[in-house]
C-alpha cells in the first residue's frame, strides 16, 4: 500500500449513478477518457491504464476448490517413491532438517509433454495435449493452512480484512465489453470459506461485484440467477407493466428537472429488461453444436457438469466479459485415499479444461485469453490418514495458458519433494501482479481511494513475473 | 496546511521513481556539470533522483522526522548521512564502492541488505551510485526538515477537527422571516453570502412522507397524512415528530444506524462463517439504548465498557453486559492463525471501529507505520492497543466437535455462569458419556449371563460401567441386574437429554494480564519493538496523559476520556456525533466523509453550524432525539427537493443547502414501506431470527438451513449473515457487515431493476395490497381503488394524467388476463399496478 499519495474525495459514485444506463464503458479507462469527468475520476481514483502491450483481454480462472496434490499432477518427484512410508532424511534434504512426517508416494506416471517438455502426471491425458500452451509455475505459495483463509488469499489478497475480489478489480481497471453483461461472473462458486466474499467487491462500486451462477454444490444445467425470470408474467405482460412504470418515471423526472438518479433508474430498468432474455440466450449451450458440446465431454456422464461450466465460461468470454471463474466443488480436499479422489476428479474435469483450451484455440480466442488453472494451496507430500495429504501453502503449482504467456514452459521448482519453492518462488501476491500484467494493469497503479487511503490489490507487495511473458 | 510541503514532496517523489531512467538523467546531470554548474546540477540531481527514493523507500526506518532511526541512522541531510549510524559513516562522497548505502542498497553481503524487504530497482541503485559519485551534493540545510510529520500530534493540533469548539455567535440574515431556528440562521446567512434564495418549502404530502421516513423509516400513516395537509402548521409538525420520536419505531431506525456504525452481524464472516447465536441481545439492545434515548457519552460507556459498570440489579448487570457485545461482535479470523497474531488482528478491528465510529479517524492506518497523513503516531496506536489486549473477548469453546477459540459468551441471570458451564462442560463431556453408556450396556449384557466367573474376570480387568451394586457378589445376580439396568437407564437418559443452549450473551471480559502493548515494528505481531504505556491520542490531549489502572483495561477510563466536553476528544466526538445525526436527516453530511475527519476527509461546508449543533447536542445531554427534533423542525429539512437553474449554476452539489436532497429508500424501507403497504407488517421487536440455523452460518456442502427472509416483521430484525445478506440487502446496499459504515454507498445497478421488476417478496407485497383495496370496501370503483393505491404505497394522491394512465392499464391490463383465462383478472390486475408503484422513482425516492 503507497499511502503516500492522496486526492480528496469526491464522489465518483455520483458520476456513474448518472451514467449507470449499461456495463459497457464503465470502466475507469472509458471514465477517465472522458474529458468532462476526467478530474473526477482522476481524483477519486490514482489508477491509470498502463502498457498497451498486453495480449489478454480476459481471464478464465478454473478454480479446483480444496487444494489438489501438486505431486501427483505437476511436480514430478521421483524421490517421493524412493521415501515412501518413511520420513526423508536430512542427508536426502541437502544436510538440512526436512519437515517431519512419512512421505506418501506417487504411484502416476509423469512424462514430459509437447516441444517446451512440460511435465504432467498421467491423470491429465488431455490437458496434456496442450502442454505446449501452458505455462506450468510450480513454485507457488501462498499464506493461510486452513482452506478460508487460503480462499481468501487467493481471491482477494488477503485474508484478515475485506478487499475486493481480483475480478472486481479487473472489472474495475477494465469495464465490460458487453451493453448487457457485467465484467465478472462467477460460475458455480462457493458458499463456504468466504463465500461471497471470494468475488465481491468490498468497497468498489457495486457493478464490480461478480455475478453469481448457481453455487459449486448445484449442478451448472440447473443453475439460476437469482430474478431473472418473472414467475407470473411473460415478456409482453411485463414489457407492458414496464411501460407503465416508465411513463411514471418520466413524469416523476419531468416534474424534478433531469434529476441523474431517476434518469439512471429509468436507463437500469431497459438494462434489466433485456438481461432477463440476453442473459438466458447465452446460458442456453443447445445452439452449440454436438461436435462442440462432446468436446467439452458434454453429456458424458463425469465430464458433463465442468464441461457444461467450461463451455458457458467460453461464451460469456465471446461475449465481451473480462473475467470468469469457473468453480469445482469442494472435491480436492484429499486427505484420505488422495490417490483415488485424484483419479475421480480428474477425470471429471481433464476433458473439459482441454475442450475449452482447444474451441479457444480454434475460434481465435486463446491468444487474447488467459487461462488460468490452480486452487487455494498445494497438499503435503507426506501422508496423513495412511493415504491421504494434508493442506499445504509452502509450495504447489498454478498453471496459465494463451493471454501472451509463454507456452511450454515451466517456471520455479522446488525442491527434491516438493515441500518448499526451490527456484524463483511466486507468492500469490506476485501471481496477482502478474495477472494484471498480462491484462496491462499494473498492479502499483489500479489504486480505490477509501476511507482516506488508496488501496491495491496487492497491498504493498506483488513483482510481476515478467519471464513468464513471451 | 503546514505539511503540503512535505506530501507534495512524496506525491513528486512517486512521480519520478515512475518516470526516469538512470541513463538519460545522469547524462544530463553530468553535462551540465561540464557546462561550469556543478552544484546546481548535483543538487537537482539529488531533487530528481534521489530525494524521492530516500522519502519513498528509507525514512520509513530512518528519518529523525518519523520518529524512527533503525540502527541510529538517519538519512535526512548530509550531515546525517555523513555522521551515520551505528555501523559507521554511510557515504564517502565521490566513492560509491566505499559507501555503506551503496553496499547495502545493492544486497551484496547478507547481513547488509537494505531496503530488507524489496531490494531497490537497478534503475535506482544506478541513480544512488551516480550521486555519491558526483560527491553526494545537497542542500546544505535541508528545507524539509522544518516541515513536521504528518503523524506529529503536536503540530497536528491545529486540524480543525481537532479545536475545542468554537463559541459561535448566530449570524444575522436579511430574510429574517424565513428562518424558523438557529440552524435556519446558519444555512440562511451562507446562502446570502452567495446571493442564492431557497426554494420553495415541500408540499405537505411530500414534507410528511420524507419526515416519517427519516424519524422511523416507515411510510406515514393515513392518519398523520390528513392531520397535516388539512392543517400544515408548526404546531401540528411538531406534535406528530413527537408522536413519532416516541414510537417504537424509532429506535427500530435508527438503531439500525448505529447498527451499521457497530459493524452488526449474526455471524463471524471471514474464513470460518460460524453463527454469533446471541448477537441479537446486543441488536436489541441497541435499539432499547436509542428509544429511551440513552444520552450518547452512556450509550458509548456500555458499549466499551459495560461490563466493568457498577449494578443495582442483575438486570441491569445483564443490560449493561450485553452493551458490550459492541467489542465482540466484530469479524475474526478463527482458523490457522497464530494467537498472538489473532490477539493483535481483534484488537486492530476493535481500535479501527472505536476510531472511526467515534472519532471519525483512520486509526488502522498506524498499525504499521506512523500515520501518513493524520498526526497519530504508531506510538498512540499501540497505547490504545494496550487497553483493547488487555480485555478479552475470545475463549475456548467446544463447538462442532471441537476444543475452539470462540467468541466470549457469559451466562445471563442470577446464576447464568453455572448453566452456562454446566451446557459446555456437558458437550465436552459427551463423547466419554458415550462410552460410558455403552460400556454400561455391555456390563448388563454381562450381567444378564449370570456368570460369575466371566463378571469377575471384567471386574479384574476394567470396573469401568459398573454401578456399585452391581460390583457386589454378595447381593444376589437379579437384585445386580435389576440396579445396573437402573443405572444404565440413567446414562442413557442423560445422553438424550441434552441440556438447551442457556441463555447468554458476547460479553467481553478483562484479560487475565492487564499490560502494556510493545509496538510492532511494520505492524508485525512478532516484532516487538518499545513497550508503551496505555493511553489515548496524543493529538487530542492537552497537559500531561493521566496513567490509567494498573489493574483494570481502561476502557472506562477510554470511554470517558472520548466524551469529555472539556477535551478536545469530546469536542471532535460531539462533531463526528452532530454530522452522522445531521447527515442521516438531510442525506448528507456537513462533513461529507462522515466516517472521516483527519486530514483526508473532507472540511465542513458549514463549520460554525457543524459547532453550533456540537455544542448544542452537548447542552442537551447529548440527546438523540432533541437534536432529531432541531433538526426536522428547521426550515432548512422542509424545503422542497426541486432544483432551479439560478441556484444550480452557482452550487451544483447543494453543498449551501439551497434546497432538500431527493434521496433513494435504503433497503429496509424498501422493503419495510412495502409490506407496511400491505398490511402486514408486523412492527413488534423479535429476538433472534437466526436460532434454527446450525453453528455454520454458511456452510461447505450440505448445509440445507440457509438464513430465512419470509418473515413481516421490520427488516431490521432480518438475520444479518455476514457473506450471506438477504437477497434484498445484498442488492440495495446494505453496509457491509464486516466494517463500520457510517454512509452507505448509494448504486444504480441493474440486478436492483431484476429484483423490484421479478423477486417474489415484492410480487407477494402488490398482491396483498391488491386484496386489501378490494377486499376493505365494496365501493368498486376504479377511482377509489386508484386512491387507495397512492395513498398506501406513495402517500399521495394521484393527478389526473396518473389516474388517467392507471386506468387505462387497470382495464386494458383486466381486459387481457380475462380473455386469457385468469380467474381473477381485475385483482392480478391491480397488483400488477401495485407492483408498478412500488417499482416506480415515486415510491423509491424520498422528495
């Protein structure tokens, strides 16, 4: 946090009451190009647009809720197996003490994948197809062994006090593309573990908030927003009480002379109207075609819910909104029998990930997309419960496709087991100064004035891993 | 302002660490040196480049301004960094490679790496070799220097906030007829000094909606309406505001104010959402304090320290206690924490929330540094953070299975301690009361054989679920059996009746350890740096700070301190308290950063009145309703909210208060007012509306009881589950929960528009305020009928364009539904207009 810097207050707030008529433009770039109410914006705010280099236009965070086991996915310890059933040694440790416990070894089979030589374990057969785009950080860490202190981490930045989520700062930095949609939308999130809190606004204006489908427990095909469909009325009933309820607004606003709060409750009311049909067309993934639906593993049993959420990701990104986040369920949390929970979850979502990254790639969308897989932390690669792992913050691997990142390519290790960042470590205060960067935000300068200080994303923290960039 | 220098020195020096490269600056610097003006250039050199870095990345830790000089150095002028610290000179002009700061800067040796957390960029180390290079150059007296901290409370007595009260004369007006009091006085001579006249007052209709609204949130009642637009006197104004001050509902509003200042929850929020089962005493509380309008400085003194209040009675022991829930009911991180970092973090919310609740200050803001901007040195904040870890308001608790660190809660009542105890000892004994049953039932299955042989080998081996009769072979083997079935009968009734959750509250508690707090260097819990005796604000004391208890917390002491009108604590209070009063009846503040009275905030727009109504507040015993009553009164609050170009022109905002704001119904009126509407709201109080929910207010996975909302009492009474608000919260911005909110923010967004136009509350609401037009009188007309809906639901009645209008959509609208079938056109039609009205700008904003 810079504290240095300061504006008075002003009510940015008021401006965008008055130009509250849709999603688009309202981003602080559109606000502050807008010389009449630059200085306000100005003021309220000290972000500014950086680099116009940046590739990703948007994000699509697969987020994989409970912690998977980055030993058994992307961190190939052969050493695990040689240790298994004992504790490692400190001559196996590099003559230094080496955290406690029996190590649990990995019984999938990694191979190096694609021209970059990305390791990945065999549960990922499809994902794997696109080692090439990936962009493997196997040195992550993040703080918090408990999952919602970790959730919030990894969502806000922090887990003591309550900041916006990183869609809504992305929302806020860049605005929406979309008349109808707004810029963050959260597919099937969780309730637990700081629940709306993981993509809400805090005290960013309210339109940065992510909007919510459904909840990570509800299968995505029978998820709703909340109000989106009258219960009594169809369209032509409501559009007629519509405008009966806007002919006495427009009076009201008559008789109180331009008054920005009528006008823009008039303007949000179209907006809602049309959202209740532009909303529901786009949820609708029957004028997908039957080649696309299978190739997200549609209608295949353990593959249909994520390829559901990965392909409903896919076309709100088309349709210009900036950052989405597709939730599991609270399934990879294994701390029993973590060998089978891996082969079960991954097998639900290994097709999916893999239809999104390859319709992406297809239609054009991958270079300006970045995806993003990872999860609140990594598990232990010792055992716990005999066949389980524990949570484990020190070290677990995020992996980032398209959206200008270098495919191929793994970046950090850790060491011979996995227990602690080896190389080049990322907190995930710096993963979300890098996130930004890639969407040409700088992190130090997409600030909100509240309560008399400028906050961040990244608080006073965060590098931007600038090698991950081609 | 005496430290504009020194920001703007800051905000230059962000600028340029943003903008400048190393090469091209030296370069320059170094031909101007060949061009003969060496000084000068080195100089500007040490402005541009060097300056900033030292402000931005050292004095944090080494400037004799900010109290800190880590290792004995400080690096505000050359003679400073000449001298040193304790490692020696730090610059040998002319030599970088022998320079201690440029060994440091550069992390070239372990045990010498500065900055220690983030190493400076090459660009800037490359800047700082060039300098000592051309020998160091500054300005040999350091202008800055005579500029004091921002965080310096002495100097930072002279903020207005800060100033006892000022004895303001009332000004004189021309206009003397339009003012009706004092405050009209105020507002009045500032409008005349700018040439604007007000506008015309409200019509009555419009003045008494808006003055029931603002008192008790609720919508007039048709009563009231008629009283006072067939006799608009003062005289009947005033005895409906004291009707209304009187009613219940009143503190049903503005309880719900401070609510939002207290930072309200039913539940923790954060990473582990578990019920606050009990915070709906404190709620209740609240809202009592504010209907017998308990005078502010009380109402502050049981919320920080009721439960150190001598008692009379039990009762008022237990009232006095649950005032205090204030201190507990804040959000905290429970899982995977450290305590002393816990212990630390509940203190921060505590200290943050009491700052700027009552004091209208960022006191948070010190945690890690001395304030950037406001004069509270991390000196004071950790003098107040002795006070607040000196009280407890954790504990351990058995919940969910588990041995946790929990909220307080103590037992209510003459003997609340013991049921409480004898409730939590039972669930940490429950597990063991289970195997002891079953062990008993394995000994009765023994028993039951009649082998003595087999009895006494169990005896030999574990005695364990024997009763004592049953041990004893001399008692015949039926009168055995017949006891142990007695006997584990008991243990199994004692497991299925399991004691109900006694009645208790959060209720804090002093520590066992009364002590000083150290200072944690950059707010880490585990660097400790100078221990600091307990106290207050510097800023705010005059003479020497009095040493609190030894053996008590001081939070009495802290709550008097901050409402004593001789002090400029009580001053700044009675400021803060007068604007949140004037802010929520004029929907805008004097101080319009309510929240927010240092530096960062905003300047009254009218400082005299902002005084005036201090003072005034303070003559009256800081009574509530007195100054509603001032203020409600005044000409000022009946203007009508009509704009007009003359004034507009010159004062866009209506900061000179030439008019009345129009200002949105915040969600509990939205809601209130349509149920009220209705017919059905149920006014009374409740007590909790959370209690069949489980210990996890929001859950992971299945967790079936979600918080209710179909209930038609006030939605103040609604379960306010943090990460979980009622739909109707979440979208018409309700205060977060998790931090104190003295003005909500105020969106337009258009799931606001979804849930008016589609949500079943508000279809359910215009079909019961269908009903009741039809169903109350046998007069069919539509006429009537359109009436009636204006008066319930916009307190007004229709002009002839809008009956027109409503007509037509009645009939046609009924025309419709009839050739479609529908069973009861003409009343589905009526509550689609009902529905209308109350989705319209009409019934969501107050004229």
């Amino acid at each position: 946090m810079r504290c240095y810097d300061f504006h008075k207050a002003t009510t940015r707030r008021s401006l965008l009451r008055s130009s509250a008529c849709g999603f688009a433009g309202l981003s602080l770039a559109a606000i502050a190009n807008t010389p009449a109410i630059a200085n306000t914006a100005a003021a309220e705010s000290n972000a500014r647009i950086a680099h116009a280099a940046a590739k990703a236009k948007r994000v699509i965070f697969l987020f994989m809720w409970g912690g998977p086991s980055h030993v058994d996915l992307f961190d190939y310890k052969p050493r695990l197996n040689e240790f298994a059933g004992r504790a490692v040694t400190p001559e196996a440790y590099g003559g230094k003490q080496p955290p406690g416990g029996t190590i649990l070894g990995s019984p999938f089979k990694f191979r190096q994948h694609g021209d970059g030589g990305v390791w990945i374990s065999e549960l990922f057969p499809q994902v794997s197809r696109h080692a090439d785009r990936m962009c493997v950080i196997r040195s992550m860490h993040t703080d918090g062994s408990a999952h919602g202190e970790a959730l919030l981490n990894l969502h806000t930045g922090t887990s003591s006090l309550v900041r916006p989520s990183v869609g809504a700062w992305v929302s806020y930095g860049l605005g929406s593309e979309s008349e109808n949609l707004p810029a963050f939308i959260t597919i099937s999130p969780p309730r637990g573990h700081g629940g709306v809190q993981n993509y809400g606004c805090a005290f960013l204006p309210a339109m940065h908030q992510g909007m919510a489908i459904g909840a990570a427990e509800i299968p995505v095909a029978k998820a709703k927003i909340s109000n989106l469909t009258n219960p009594e009325m169809d369209r032509s009933a409501q559009r007629q009480q519509l405008d009966l309820i806007q002919s006495l607004n427009h009076k009201h606003l008559r008789t109180a002379e331009a008054d920005a709060g009528i006008e823009g409750l008039i303007a949000s009311y179209e907006l809602a109207f049309r959202m209740q049909s532009s909303i529901p067309a786009i949820m609708n993934l029957s004028d997908e075609t039957l080649e696309t639906q299978a190739l997200y593993g549609i209608a295949d049993g353990p593959t249909d819910n994520f390829g559901r959420q990965c392909l409903l990701a896919r076309k709100f990104a088309e349709q210009g909104v900036r950052y989405i986040q597709v939730s599991t369920d609270y399934t990879w949390d294994h701390h029993q029998k973590n060998n089978e929970g891996l082969v079960k979850e991954c097998a639900q979502v290994d097709r999916p990930i893999a239809g999104l990254l390859t319709d992406l790639e297809r239609r054009g969308m991958l270079d300006d997309t970045l995806v993003i897989w990872g999860s609140e932390f990594g598990r232990t690669p010792t055992a716990e419960n005999t066949d389980g792992r524990n949570h484990h913050p020190s070290a677990f691997t995020m992996w980032m496709a398209g959206g200008g990142v270098k495919g191929g390519f793994t970046y950090g290790s850790t060491d011979d087991f996995g227990f602690h960042p080896a190389e080049n470590p990322v907190h995930m205060h710096d993963f979300h100064a890098t996130v930004l960067h890639a969407l040409g935000l700088d992190h130090k300068q997409l600030t909100y004035r509240y309560a008399g200080r400028d906050f961040r994303l990244t608080d006073i923290y965060g590098d931007v891993q600038t090698e991950l960039f081609g | 302002m005496s430290t504009s220098h020194h920001v703007f020195s800051r905000r230059i020096a962000l600028l340029c660490c943003l903008v400048i490269t190393a090469e091209c600056s030296l370069s320059s610097a170094l031909r101007a040196q060949e061009a003969g003006d060496s000084t000068t250039a080195g100089i500007a050199y040490f402005e541009k480049h060097v300056r900033p870095l030292l402000v931005e990345r050292c004095y944090e830790c080494h400037s004799g301004r900010s109290s800190r000089t880590e290792g004995g150095l400080a690096l505000d002028n050359p003679a400073s960094w000449l001298k040193g610290g304790d490692s020696g000179s730090t610059i040998v002009p002319g030599d970088p490679e022998s320079s201690l700061l440029i060994r440091a800067v550069r992390h070239s040796s372990p045990d010498l790496q500065m900055p220690p957390k983030e190493k400076l960029s090459e660009d800037e180390i490359q800047h700082l070799v060039n300098w000592v290079q051309l020998g160091a150059p500054a300005p040999e007296e350091d202008p800055a220097s005579t500029v004091p901290h921002p965080s310096d409370p002495v100097a930072g007595k002279s903020h207005w906030a800060f100033q006892p009260l000022l004895e303001v004369k009332v000004p004189d007006v021309r206009n003397v007829d339009w003012a009706r009091s004092d405050i009209d006085r105020f507002v009045l001579a500032r409008l005349e000094q700018q040439s604007l006249t007000p506008v015309e007052d409200a019509s009555p209709a419009d003045l008494i909606r808006r003055i029931t609204m603002v008192i008790t949130g609720l919508p007039p009642s048709p009563e009231h309406l008629v009283q006072y637009q067939s006799q608009p006197t003062t005289e009947t104004l005033s005895r409906i505001v004291d009707e209304l001050l009187a009613s219940p509902q009143f503190g049903q509003r503005w309880g719900r104010h401070w609510l939002d200042l207290a930072r309200y929850a039913d539940s923790n929020g954060l990473d582990e959402n578990f019920l606050f089962r009990e915070a709906w005493r404190y709620r209740n509380w609240v809202i009592d304090a504010i209907n017998a309008d308990m005078p502010y400085d009380r109402f502050l003194l049981e919320q920080l320290a009721g439960d150190l209040l001598p008692y009379e009675s039990i009762e008022q022991r237990d009232r006095q206690r649950i005032a205090a829930g204030f201190l507990v009911v804040g959000p905290k991180v429970l899982l995977g924490v450290n305590p002393d970092r816990q212990k630390m973090d509940v203190a921060d919310e505590q200290i943050e929330t009491v700052g700027r609740v009552v004091l209208g200050q960022t006191l948070g803001c010190a945690r890690c540094h001395d304030h950037k901007f406001d004069p509270v040195p991390a000196r004071d904040y950790y003098a107040l953070a002795g006070i607040f870890t000196s009280t407890r308001v954790m504990e351990q608790r058995f919940m969910l299975n588990e041995q946790r660190v929990m909220e307080r809660l103590e037992g209510l009542g003459p003997d609340g301690n013991v049921v409480d105890d004898a409730y939590e000892t039972f669930y940490r004994e429950l597990p063991n009361l289970r195997a002891h049953g079953e062990k008993s039932k394995a000994v009765l299955d023994l028993l039951k054989q009649k082998n003595e042989q087999a009895i006494a080998e169990r005896l030999a081996q574990d005695g364990d679920g024997f009763c004592d009769q049953a041990r004893d072979s001399s008692i015949p083997i039926d009168q055995r059996i017949e006891a142990q079935e007695k006997y584990h009968a008991a243990q199994i009734e004692k497991l299925t009746k399991p004691p109900g959750i006694p009645p208790r509250a959060m209720i804090p508690c002093e520590a066992d350890a009364i002590h000083d707090e150290a200072i944690r260097k950059s707010g880490k819990f585990d660097r400790l740096g100078d221990v600091v005796p307990r106290g207050f604000l510097t800023v705010l004391l005059d003479g020497e700070p009095k040493p609190l208890p030894e053996k008590q917390s001081g939070r009495i002491e802290l709550a008097q301190w901050l409402t004593n009108t001789q002090t400029r604590s009580g001053a700044l209070a009675a400021r803060v308290q007068a604007n949140r009063i004037w802010y929520h009846v004029m929907g805008r503040g004097l101080v319009r950063t309510v929240d927010n009275f240092g530096r960062t905030g905003e300047a009254p727009s009218h400082p005299e009145l902002l005084d005036h109504l201090a003072t005034l507040m303070i003559r009256e015993n800081w009574s509530l309703k007195a100054m509603i009553r001032h203020l409600v009164l005044s000409r000022t609050f009946a203007l009508s909210s009509q704009s007009n170009l003359t004034n507009s022109a010159v004062d866009p905002d209506n900061a000179l208060l030439w008019r009345a704001n129009r200002r949105r119904l915040d969600a509990e009126s939205l809601r209130d007012a349509m149920l009220q509407a209705a017919g059905v709201l149920e006014p009374e109080p409740v007590d909790s509306t959370v209690a069949y929910l489980g210990d996890q207010a929001t859950a992971v996975g299945n967790n079936a009881v979600r918080r209710r909302t179909d209930y038609n009492f006030r939605s103040v009474y609604l379960p306010v589950i943090r990460n979980d608000l009622p739909e109707l919260f979440e979208v018409f911005d309700f205060a977060n929960p998790h931090f104190a909110t003295g003005a909500r923010p105020q969106t337009n967004v258009p799931t606001q528009g979804l849930f008016l136009l589609n949500d079943a509350m508000v279809m359910t609401a215009a079909r019961t305020t269908a009903h009741r037009i039809i169903d109350e009188s046998r007069d069919t007309s539509l006429d009537r009928r359109i009436n009636r809906m204006f008066e319930l639901i916009l307190s007004k009645t229709p002009d002839e364009e809008e009956r027109r209008t409503i007509a037509a959509f009645l009939e046609q609208t009924a025309y419709r539904l009839n050739e479609a079938g529908d069973p009861e056109p003409e009343l589905t039609a009526l509550a689609r207009a009902c529905h209308a009205l109350f989705v319209s700008s009409r019934f969501l904003f107050l004229e």
